[in-house]
C-alpha cells in the first residue's frame, strides 16, 4: 500500500482522534485539525515517532482554513493532501 497524506478535521477527540492515529500508525502522513490547542499538543505528544502532524484550525471560519492550507502545502512542499477525512462538528 502507498503512503498517502491525509487531513483529518475534528480529531482532537473521539472517532477524530482514533482514525488520526490509527491512519499514521499504518504509515500515513496525518495532519490532524482541531479548534482546540490544547488538545491537538497532547495528540501530537501521544503521536511521537509516528507521522502525524497538527494543525489549528476552525472549519466555520474561511481564513482559518487557507492558513491550513498554505501551512499544509508548505509542509508538503505544494504537494497538498491525498485525502480529507472531514469528521469536524
């Protein structure tokens, strides 16, 4: 199977959070998204030596998610994602 880079939105908890690092544990890269900092700083510490990054991000607010976006294709170096997993709210 190829790796693919997938965006999770809403994976500070829950089903999220579960597909999050199961998808990175399977070789994944995963930017898992999420309002809450807090949150998504403990999933990215339970996370450790597998590829799942975090980003903040708010999927009500349009300028939230085109700072995703650019942090996403810059991460990526304009490669962009593979797969959203849109889970939020």
């Amino acid at each position: 199977m190829t790796s693919q880079i997938i965006l999770i939105t809403g994976a500070t908890s829950g089903i999220g959070r579960a597909a999050a690092l199961h998808l990175a544990k399977a070789g994944h890269r995963v930017f898992a998204t999420g309002r809450r900092a807090a949150a998504l700083a403990a999933l990215e510490k339970e996370a450790k030596g597998i590829k799942l990054e975090t980003l903040v991000m708010d999927v009500t607010k349009l300028q939230s998610i085109a700072k995703a976006k650019a942090e996403i294709e810059e991460r990526t170096k304009g490669y962009g994602v593979d797969a959203v997993v849109n889970n939020a709210g």
